[in-house]
C-alpha cells in the first residue's frame, strides 16, 4: 500500500528571531521532521557546512540548476544579493514517500510554495518587541554596522509580512516557542513516529 503523502511545515521570521535555535529544537525533538537543506550562492557562515545548513553554489551552477527546473521555488531573498532555493529533490520524494518536511524560507518563497502546496502549514516566528532583533543580530558580532543596519531594516520589513501565515508564534523563550510549534504541528495531524522517509532521498 502507498503511504500517505507527508506535508509541508514552512517556518519564516525575521533575521536574528531565532529561528535557527528553534528549527534545530524541534529537529531534535521530532524526529518525524525532515528539513530541506537549501540552495544559495552566498559563501558559507563561519561553521556552516555544505550539504547541512545549505547545499553552497556558485551562481553560475545556481543558474544552470534553475534553468533545468531543478527547484521547487527559488528567488533573490529581499535585501540579500544572493539567491535562495527549495531543491525539488529535497522535498518532493520525501513528501511522496510520507514524511513532513520542513523549510525555512522567506515570505516570497512561501507564497510560491503556498501555490504549489496550498496544505502547506505555515508559521511565522516573531519576536516579542522588534528591538530584539537588534540585540540578536548584535550579539552575533559577525556583521560591519553597515550590514548590520541593513539587516535591520530588512528584518523589519519581514516582521509586516506575518499576516500572510497561518500561525504565528512569539518567541518569548525558546521552550515556550518550541511547545507552541509541536501544539500546531500536533493540531494538523502530524505522526507520532518517524516514517521510512526519514532517512530518504538527497539533493
Ligand atoms: P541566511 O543567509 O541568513 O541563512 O538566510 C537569509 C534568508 O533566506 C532567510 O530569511 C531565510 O529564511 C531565507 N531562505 C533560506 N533558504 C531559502 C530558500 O530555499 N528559499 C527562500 N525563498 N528563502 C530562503
């Protein structure tokens, strides 16, 4: 018997909301999730590592893999010069195998994905006052105050595109944000236990 086709769990929020800690969280805890490692051509993040946090391309590759219908959606992510995408191959055999896979991806890649997969969960994650943000992003240190500033402006930005998910989650702190996710996710049927799909296919 064919399983039951998996769902999509798109996540979205602001630079420097915190995202990734809880993304990794809900990773850890649910085993039933699969994540879809991206495509970019921006250069790799200090102990960021290819194939895991994206799949890192030059953007002649990036092209050529565009032009070949090789993503899902893909797109110049706003106020970022480099291009972001959901591989096919990352999401599609996975979902038809029946697992629930989930993207981190921005708003215009989630309206494009949203086309495709109108059953696609969205969450929003917010931050409890936008000058979080700015404590986060400083914090990281990583950033010229130039990129910094930018950076800003694009998170504030994001923060006027929540209306458009179907939940959104406040990141007061991270277990209540986590609880809040595994509470939708439960809500719109996910299993209780891996499918085979988990360990599936690659891009
Ligand atoms: P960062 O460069 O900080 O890792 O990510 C920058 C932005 O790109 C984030 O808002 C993230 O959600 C978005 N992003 C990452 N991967 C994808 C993708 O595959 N597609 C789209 N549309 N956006 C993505």
């Amino acid at each position: 018997m064919a399983p039951r086709p998996g769902k999509l769990v798109v996540i979205s929020g602001p630079s420097g909301v915190g995202k990734t800690s809880i993304l990794r969280r809900l990773l850890t805890d649910l085993p039933q999730l699969v994540p879809s490692v991206s495509a970019t051509t921006r250069p790799p993040r200090a102990g960021e590592k290819e194939g895991v946090d994206y799949h890192f391309l030059s953007a002649a590759e990036f092209e050529k893999r565009r032009a070949a219908g090789e993503f899902l959606e893909c797109c110049q992510v706003y106020g970022r010069q480099h291009w972001y995408g959901t591989l096919v191959a990352e999401v599609k055999p996975r979902l038809a195998a029946g697992a629930w896979v989930v993207l981190e991806i921005d708003v215009e890649g989630t309206l494009s994905i949203l086309g495709r997969y109108p059953e696609a969960v969205t969450i929003f994650v917010e931050p409890t006052h936008p000058d979080q943000l700015e404590e986060r992003l400083t914090g990281r240190g990583t950033e010229s105050p130039e990129a910094m500033a930018r950076r800003l402006e694009v998170a504030r930005r994001e923060l006027l595109e929540a209306h458009r998910y179907q939940h959104r989650v406040v990141n007061e702190n991270l277990e209540a944000a986590v609880d809040s996710i595994k509470r939708i996710l439960a809500d719109a049927g996910l299993p209780t236990h891996p499918t085979p799909a988990h360990s599936g296919a690659h891009a």
